[in-house]
C-alpha cells in the first residue's frame, strides 16, 4: 500500500480477523507463564477514592474561594483534567473487571468513579467496550470507529481540530446514532448517582463547584495531553501497513492505568494495567516491531496537520462471529 492510498474517501477494509486472538495464542504457547498475569490489581480502588476524595475537595474550594470563571478554566485544563481522565481511564479497567474480583463490586466501583466527572457513562461504556475487544473493527458493532459522515466531513485541519474538542460529545452520541442499546439497572444506578451528586454539589457549593467539575470532563477528553490516547490507540498512523493498534510508552501512563500498552492491553484484557509491562518483558519480540509512540501531544498535532489523516483511518472489517450473533 503506497503512502497516497491512506488519503482516502473510504476507511481501510481488511478481510482478515483482528490480530490480538491469534497472537495472543502464539504467546501463551511459547510463554505459558503469562497466565500467571491474569487477574485484578488491588491498588485500583484507592486510586480511585484518591482521584474521587480530591476532585470534590477542589469542587469546594473553587466555591469557597468565588475563583473567576477564567480561573477555574484555567484549572479545570491545566490540572483537573489530568485526574478526570485517570478516572475515566479507571473506569475502563474496571470494565473488564481489573479491581476486584467480583463484577458486582466492579460496577459498584465504577459508579462511584463516575460520581467526580459529572456526566454518568460507565455503565453503558462497560457494554459497549466488551464489543469492541470482541468485534475490533466490526462495521455496525465496533462505535469506537468513526461513522462515514465524520470521515467526509472532519478532513482538513480546522475541521480535524474542532471534532477532536468535541470528542466528549463524540463519544456520547456516535453509540446512540451507530448502535442504540436500551438502559438497565445498571444504567440507573449509573445515572442516579452520578446526577445526584451532580445536584447536591450544584445545592450546596454552587454553580462553580460544578462548574470545575464539568470543565475538567469536557476539556481532558478534548484537545488534551491526556485524550491523545482515543486518536493513538487505533488509528492507522504507520504508512504502508495496515497495523490497526498501537502501544504509547511515555510518563502519562504513570496516571493511566498503562493504558499506552495498547498492543498488550487487546491481546491479554484480562491482565491488569499495572502488569502490562511486565508481560512485554516475558515476550518483548512481539512488540519491538509494532510501531508505537511516546507522545499523545504528537500525536494530535500529526492528527490535525497530517492531511492524509483523517477519520478514515481506521482498519474495518466483517467478521462472521458477529453475523451470526445478530442473526
């Protein structure tokens, strides 16, 4: 494939199945002691009840201190979007059930992860994201990838750039057009907690306490350090390969779970964060030739000024598994 053919009108169409099923089964053959690796990392919890316990304390003194509007944006970007994010990227690992050992305190915990990031969407995100370990790329299933109207209409530069800010509203909205599900319990636990938080700190810290709160969410998953992961994680940067996941290596994922592991975290979900590393020391020949990053701010800037980068840029497929289950 020649560097011009990624300036495309279509998304990349692969007629091969996702790459983390089959090499995560040459890898367990030749290291057996992987499995040893599998499981939940007891840690996850307490960073958790710290990101939680800080994010209001900070609601409270934005609201203590009438801090301007031009303050707490400021603050909301320069410092509370880091601990949102590290949140939602909890959230994340929580949905493959990597702090506790039971899926019941899982979700417990990932509801109350939710609680400091005001809008609720672990829930339906847990759901959603089970699909696309499970059908990587699958046209109809997978609403990690873009729909055709965002590749038509997000290609130039400014255009990029505007749908990277809204991201946030992306993310929400791109699974309920692609491939509504409709609520459950665990839907309104999720909802009420979240929003009952929302309110009692809207009644009695004010609008700039929740303010913070809603700013932090907004702009750490936008044109952030921290969102450079959404566009790292899948989109085909590498030219003249159709390599389709890619591993970040740099200091943000001190705070992120490891979630940078990309390449590792899809072939072995059931390895939590913290032991990804280690898994890529037992086996680091799988690795060394996929090509990966250490920057996510490079990463949106190549983004955004790259034209022969655009939302297209995602590997798809159909996958017989996933016809057979809708049938």
């Amino acid at each position: 494939m020649a560097d011009s053919d990624l300036k495309r009108n279509d998304f990349l169409h692969s007629e091969s199945d996702e790459p983390h099923v089959a090499r995560r089964r040459a890898m367990i053959e030749k290291y057996p002691e992987i499995k040893n690796l599998y499981g939940y990392d007891q840690g996850t919890k307490w960073i958790v009840l710290f990101w939680v316990v800080t994010q209001w304390m900070i609601s409270f003194l934005v609201a203590h201190f009438d801090l301007s509007w031009t303050t707490i944006i400021l603050l909301a970007y320069c410092y509370g979007a880091f601990p949102t994010h590290s949140l939602f990227l909890a959230m994340h690992q929580i949905s493959h059930n990597l702090a506790f050992a039971k899926p019941l305190h899982n979700s417990l915990l990932g509801c109350f992860a939710n609680m400091a990031t005001a809008f609720p969407h672990f829930s339906m995100f847990q759901r959603y994201h089970m699909e696309h370990h499970k059908y990587q790329g699958v046209e109809g299933i997978d609403v990690d990838v873009p729909s055709k109207i965002e590749g038509d209409i997000f290609r130039s530069a400014p255009a990029k750039t505007l749908w990277m800010f809204c991201q946030p509203l992306v993310y929400v909205f791109r699974p309920l057009l692609v491939k509504p599900k409709d609520p459950g319990f665990w839907e309104a636990v999720n909802w009420t907690s979240c929003v009952a938080t929302d309110i009692v700190i809207l009644y009695f810290w004010g609008n700039k306490a929740l303010g913070y709160l809603i700013l932090s969410t907004f702009l750490s998953s936008g044109l952030h350090p921290m969102a450079g992961h959404f566009i790292a994680e899948h989109y085909v940067f590498k030219k003249g390969t159709m390599q389709e996941t890619y591993s970040y290596y740099g200091i943000l994922n001190l705070i992120t779970f490891n979630v940078g592991y990309h390449n590792e975290h899809h072939d072995f979900p059931r390895i939590a964060g913290s032991r990804l590393p280690e898994l890529r020391a037992i086996a680091p020949e799988y690795y060394e030739n996929l090509h990966f990053y250490t920057s996510w701010t490079k990463v949106i800037w190549d983004f955004i000024t790259d034209p022969s980068i655009t939302p297209f840029n995602r590997v798809i497929r159909k996958d017989s598994r996933a016809s057979k289950k809708q049938n």
